[in-house]
C-alpha cells in the first residue's frame, strides 16, 4: 500500500508539475526544506510511482505536429490477444499521445498529433492495416486548443 502523501510532498508535486525543471534549490524554497530533503522525496516519490516521469512539455506546432485528431476505435472482439496487439501498436506509436480504453460507443479514444491530414491518413491505414480486429474508427478534428495539459490537482498543495 502506498504511503499516504504528507503537506509537503503536496507542495512538491504541485511545484513540479508547474515546472519539472526546477531545482532541489529552487524547490527547497518553494516548499521550505533543505535542497537534500527536497532530493530524497523526489527519489521516494519516484520510487512509490508517484511522480511516473518528468518531461518536457513542447509546442506541436514549432516542431511540425501542428494538426491534432481525437479518434474513436471500436474493436470486433475483445479477445486478449487482440487487445494486447492493439495496445502495443499504440504504446509504440509516437504519433498517438494518449489512449483511453472506455464505455460507450467507441471502445477507445485516442488523441493523435499529426504534420497534416495526409500524414494522419497513412498513420491510420497503418493501424488498420496492423490490427485488423479494428472494426471502424471515427475522427475528430480539433479545430483549436482550449486547454492541454497533465497537471493532477493534489489536494493541500
């Protein structure tokens, strides 16, 4: 079970997910304690999978992924082999940036950046191609960003 999270690893984890890039320094007077104490809660909570990875959050667009596709999935069967071999296309597709498995009308949802429609196309025919337990996929295009982020509310923080 893990360790219940005290005022100051709140503090922490809110001050790092405002910017990963600070240091135990910077951290230490944020949150009031020595930049060595700061050190050994980030390592705990990195160990305890609180804090999965830190990284650097970019512009699609300033590095040629300015397109940006939310698509339903639905699968013919739900049987663990398939699942498994769509999930691992997923997982290795740097292209598709989250994937939900969910209830409804799709089975899941992904969010796919993309240079443009055609890239997004070939990425697709690809997936099909790949999984042909894939029933049909429905496409969303955004049209503008309102908001993109990971940040988790940590309550006290």
């Amino acid at each position: 079970m893990a360790r219940k999270l005290d005022a100051l690893d709140r503090k922490l984890l809110t001050a790092l997910q405002d910017d990963g890039g600070l240091t135990s320094d910077q951290l230490s007077e944020r949150i009031g304690l020595s930049p060595s104490a700061v050190s050994r809660r980030v390592r705990r909570l990195e160990s305890e999978g609180v804090i999965e990875r830190r990284i650097a959050v970019i512009d699609p667009a300033r590095v040629g992924h300015g397109s940006l596709f939310v698509v339903g999935i639905e699968v013919e069967r739900e049987r663990p082999e398939l699942v498994q071999r769509l999930r691992g296309w997923v997982q290795s597709e740097p292209s598709v940036q989250q994937t939900y498995y969910v209830t409804g009308t799709s089975d899941y949802v992904m969010l796919v950046t993309a240079p443009d429609i055609a890239a997004f196309d070939r990425l697709m025919s690809e997936m099909m191609a790949a999984n042909p337990n894939i029933r049909r996929f429905t496409t969303q295009v955004v049209m503008s960003t309102v908001k993109r982020g990971l940040f988790v509310p940590v309550e006290g923080g």
